[in-house]
C-alpha cells in the first residue's frame, strides 16, 4: 500500500524552517509496514495545493498532509481539499465543540478566526484534535484517502498515533508487510572500500537491501529489511548484520547508533578505568564530546587543552627539549603529552593530540592535515602519526579526534 | 521563474534522516530572486526516480536534485537521468580526471566503484565537485534544466554556490528584482521578546520583511528586501537593519552572522589580549568553539576542562575549602578556577564555567540547568550565577558556553 506525506507552508517552501514532521510520520509509517512513496512540500496557495491533492488522489491509496488548518488568512488547507473534490465548507458542528471546550478548559476566550478552524469540507470526517485548536479530518480525493492535520509538530504527532494509524491499519487489511532498519556504524574505511567488501552479501539476503550512509567521519551501513513474517524476517537480519560485521572487522564500531564518545566511554565503565586527555589541534573536542556523554563523570577525569606550547610544558610537563627539537606536531611530544595528562590527573589511560588543523600552519614536512596522537596506558606510552586529507579544519578536528578516540577504543578491547 | 527540488534517497524517504539540503537550497535560491515551486523527496529506485524527472521535466524551468551520485550500487541518478532522456550512459574524461586528482592529492588508492562516478547521462555537462568524489552534472530533461548534485551538505553547497547559482542567473537573464538578506544575531532575549521590540519596524519599511529564526540559543533577525533598484534598496536595508539594532540593543552580537566565538576572537585580537579558560560542565565546549577559528591559537592559551573535583584543586588551584563549603556549582568556585586559570596560562583573561547539565547531579537548591561563571581580569574576578531551563544536556551545554563568551564579549565591549 503506497502512502505518500504532503507538507504546507511557506515557511518550510522557502526554506526558513527545516521541515521534521515528513521524517517523523514516514518513520512511524515505515515501522507499521506502510511504504512511503514520496514527500512533497508547497507553499500557501491554494492552486498549488489543490494540484497537489488532485496529483496525489489520482496515484496514491493514502495520504497524510500537514499545515495549513490554523486560525489565520495563509490557512488554505480545507478550502483547497474541498476545491479538489468540488464541495464547500460547512460549519462541524462537533469540531466547534472541540474548539470551545479546548478555550473553556484554559479560561481563554476565543476570537472569531478560531471558528473558521470548524469549517470542514462537506462529507469529510473529523479527526479531533486533543491538544490543540485546529481539528484534522478525512477526505476522500479521487482514489486516494487524505488525512489532514496540523503542522504543530506535537499536535500532528499525538493525532498520527491516536487517530491515523488505526485508520491506515483498517484501509490495509491483512495484506501487511514488515520493515526493519538496522545501522551498523563503521570507521576507517572509504565508502567505496565498504561497500566493495560488503557487496557479496545483498545476493544472499535478497529480502534486505544495504545502504550506505556516510556520516562524516564515519560511514554508517544501514540494512532495511521487509518480509511478511516477523521473525523470519528479524532471524534474516541478525544474520545479514552478521555478515557484514564480519567483512567490516574492528572497523565497525557500534551496532546501534551509538556514538563512538559512548562506546569508548561504556568500555571505559566496564573496566572500571579513568581517562584524562591532552588536547592541542583538536581544541577540547574530544573533552566536549566525552562530555555529551551523560554520566561520562564517571570516567573522565580532566582535559588539558594546551594550544600553547608554554601550556604543553607547565601544565602537562612536556620536556623543552622535545617541544625545540621535535616540534609540538610529533609523536615523541604528543606521547609526553599522554604520559603527563595521565599523570597529572592520575588516570588509567591519557589520550593526546597534536596536529595541523588549517588553515595555517603546515609545512612540506607536516602538512595541514598532519595529526601526531599519544596513548598512555598503565604499561606504555605508545605514539603515532596520520595524515588526513581534508582541506577543512572542520573536518579535521572531527577526523583526528574520531582518530584518536578509535584509538583507544582499540585498546580498550585487547 | 520556476524552480524546483528534488531530495532523493531510502534513509529520507523512510525518515530515518531528516534532510535539510533542501531548506538550504531552498533559502539560498529564495534569497537570489527564484521561486521554489515545490520540494519532493523519492526513494533510491530507478522507475520513482524516471516518473518523478519527467513530471518535474514538463512543468518547471529548472530544478536541483541531491543524492545517488556515489560509488555504491544504491547511487542510481545519473541512470535515472539518462533514462528519462533515452540515452545511455558515458564515461565521462574529465570527470574521470576529476576524481583520479582527488585520490592522487591525498595519496589514496581509487577503486573501480569509484571509476562508475564518472559515468554521466550522454549530453550532460559536468559540474566539477571541488571537494569530494561525486561529480555533479547537468541535463535538460523535457523543458527543464536540472542541476544534479551529491547528497553531502558541504559538497552540494560547494557546488551550488560555485557553479549552480550563476547558471541558473544566465537561465534566467535581466528579468530580475533584487533580493537581499541582511541576518542580524542576538543573544539573550526570546523569540517573542525579539519580535515585540521590532514590531513597529515592518510598517516603516514596506519592501522589507522581517522574520525570525532561533538558531538555538541565539535568535536571528533576518530582513528580507525586495525592490527593483539595487541601489536604493540597498540603502533601505541599511536603513531598517539600524533601526533593528536600535531596538535590540547590546543584545545583537553580530551582523553578518558571525559566530559569538569569532566576534569575541576578534574583539581579544583587537585589544592584543590573551584568553584561558577552565571548563566543567560545557566540558570543552567553548575550547572547542573557541578553537573552531582559524587563527585562534593568536590570543587562545589554554582550557582546563576540570571535570573532578581532584583536577579543579590541582590544575587550577581552587582552594578545597572553597569547594568543601560551597560545592563545584557556586559563584565562588567559578571566580577561583577563573583566576587559577589566568594565573596558570598568564592569560589577560580567565573564563570558568561550573553547573549542572544534566539529565543527573540537580538539587533542589541547584537544579539541572544552573550554571555559575567567573571572569577573572587584570582588575578583578567577578562571580554570576543562571538558570536556564532546558531539560536537555545538550542545549544545557550550548547555552551555557553561549552565556560565558557572550559575559566576556560584554567585558571586552567596555
């Protein structure tokens, strides 16, 4: 059963506002069997609109459409779904009700434009509204079932779940499909490199189809899967999962959207060991991203953020010697930025970075891109050297701190 | 003039990623004069993708498409393309060329699936992707100009402002309005506070339109002129922009949407003034904000991102009475890891943060979303304390840098 998801508004048109409510009700949809065929967002025109619905009603089984039922002169939407099947606006008289006893209950009056908001397209059926003022409704275009509904997110969210699920569900029938989504995050290879060594495996599994989502700097392989029976299907795709992780390796980091700061800070817990970091090029990035973990107290201990090569040396004891002779981009000086941090803060491991994020700054020798990472654990102080390719410090702080963090997360799993 | 937008891609159409290419070529098309008739979104299917080209062929003037430009077998574009025209696919050299440069540049190896990016529709003009592997191209299809772009943010926007732009302004020839957009930043007051201040200012300026945008947690004022004499308009927008500014006062940070961390980067360089900062709770996020700059190594020092109590002591020297007394989250912690801070680095300046993000560690006298902030001058250290109540440790973490740089932004304005 083909659904396809309509937005309105000129806000999301000209791209003033991201539009989220189109991911929201095609992820429900998806999850629930449905297959969204297409998204398609325009303006507060009722031309516009009533080409759309018309477009709509002549290929597709349902719809939902999103916007456009406030109170105010740019709500368009009803007009133009009665224009689409010849009728007019009549008052509902139980939509009206709605609306006075959503103003009763919070001892507000309500203006005269709110009861343009009960005017529905004759012979459409109302979707009540719970949480807010403007009532949905159902309409049949041409072959094709519209639901309307508010562009509020919340509003559209709690109506999707109470009213329109159960509806698209009766439409259906018993023909239902199953979908499922699994994202296998990888670091470390190219995305062409990943798909190359997964490629043999969609001829195995012809009931999921693989994807390839880069995320920069990860690449993130995503299975979706659709079946008739559930635990065939699901049974399918541990296996296919499973495949792939074994082409992919240690590259593959995470089997659930986890972040790479979360695995390493759930590894970090399971060994009951702390991390204190020395950050030069990466400018507190790690620290910020160990931190968006909640509860990464429990593990992280302190950063030192030392631009400055006096800061290298004062705060984290970098030998002067190291910082004339090597330079603060190299190895001998970014394991001594590792073995002081850990010291210092008296953690079980120390992390480091010194590299050449850009603009500025790189030479023949260590060009921009040049990023030196020190590991300091109970046993050794290990040291190494990449060069990343990315002619953005954006890009290369993200890179090098991913580095590093793969790093550890490495030999946290030795 | 027309133009359309076409988002292609399973993990859109199935909602698992929300896609914000289109608001950005939406604003950026709106800002130079064109009309967005429509966005859609389809899946990676070639029989979609042909229905949805020749639909969009025979009624637009133009139209830009992002995505299934990749290496992988799910990139089906440029076969749908040249599908919808009935020519098959070439290799083309230069884009071949194009490619080999980007892997020789970084000294990486090209595999074969990457040689298939420079398979084009035959007829189709290249579009050179400065900054990744997917070539773009162009193609009429039906009446239609179409603009094929990879799905990637920054390589999509790349090659719209480089090469898309001016096409569809020779497209488009001397008809032209002139658009302009003028964004002014704030921080500190809210959407509706922003909008009341300026509310008598539309009036004033008939051919400008204001409008709002959080950007969280700053608040953009965008004006939106539109006029057929450049000149005049111009002057106009300088105009209404200056009124705004009136209106909003010390609240404006930026007018030409530079970051809270670039305008206080600048305002140290001009003063030849040094920073260091000690972080808790935004755990390196104003290091990394800070050091997001290009150049910022000038006047950035150092950041203590002191997480434990133990590295608050001794990194920065805060006293353990002061801690025992009063806790991490309090004013006087903050102002002692501000000083110890600018003591350590020998900085002009010491910014500290301490609070609670979240979602764990609030009290009833300190509840989540409680920051305290110390500066610490050559003159003296003062102490401030907020409360912000975002339920969310990422917007907790956000705005409390935010508040911090803007504290010091207000100091070095003085």
């Amino acid at each position: 059963m083909n659904v396809e998801i309509l937005i309105t508004g000129d806000e999301i048109r000209s791209g003033a506002v991201i539009d989220k409510n189109s991911a929201h009700i095609a992820m429900k949809l998806e999850e629930a069997g449905f297959n969204v065929a297409r998204h398609t967002c325009v303006g507060d025109n009722v031309d516009d609109l009533v080409l759309i619905l018309q477009e709509i009603g002549s290929r597709s089984d349902a719809a939902l459409v999103t916007g456009g039922l406030g109170p105010t002169s740019d709500d368009l939407t009803a007009q133009a779904a009665a224009t689409s099947v010849g009728v007019d606006l009549v008052l509902n008289l139980q939509a009206l009700h709605g609306i006075e006893s959503y103003f009763k209950a919070r001892n507000r009056k309500m203006s005269d434009s709110n009861k343009k908001q009960a005017m529905l397209p004759r012979g459409a059926d109302l979707i009540l509204n719970p949480v807010g003022t403007a009532p949905g409704f159902m309409l049949k275009i041409e072959r094709c079932l519209f639901f309307f509904l508010p562009g509020v997110p919340f509003e559209m969210q709690r109506m999707f779940s109470d009213t329109v699920l159960t509806q698209l569900e009766q439409l259906r029938g018993s023909s239902r499909e199953f979908n499922m989504v699994k994202t296998i995050s990888t670091f470390g290879l190219t995305e062409s490199a990943t798909a190359e060594r997964v490629s043999g495996i969609s001829g195995m599994f012809p009931e999921i189809t693989l994807g390839f989502r880069p995320k920069f700097p990860e690449i993130q392989i995503k299975l979706y899967g659709r079946g008739k029976d559930k635990k065939t299907l699901h049974q399918r795709m541990v296996k296919a999962a499973a495949a792939v992780m074994e082409e992919i390796g240690d590259n593959v980091f995470s089997e659930d959207e986890i972040p790479m700061e979360a695995v390493v800070g759930r590894l970090l817990l399971e060994k009951n060991a702390t991390l204190a970091v020395a950050e030069s090029c990466t400018g507190g990035l790690i620290s910020h991203l160990l931190t968006n973990v909640p509860g990464s107290s429990g593990y992280f201990l302190f950063s030192g953020v030392t631009y400055s090569n006096e800061a290298k040396q004062k705060v984290l004891g970098v030998s002067s010697e190291v910082l004339e002779h090597y330079g603060a981009v190299h190895e001998k000086t970014a394991k001594e930025m590792a073995a002081g941090v850990r010291r210092i803060a008296e953690s079980d491991f120390g992390l480091a970075t010194s590299g050449i994020a850009g603009p500025d700054g790189g030479t023949d020798e260590k060009p921009v891109g040049t990023v030196c990472i020190g590991l300091a654990t109970r046993r050794s102080t290990i040291g190494f050297r990449f060069f990343f390719p990315f002619n953005s410090r954006w890009r290369n702080k993200k890179i090098f701190a991913m580095k590093a963090l793969d790093i550890l997360r490495r030999e946290l799993l030795t």
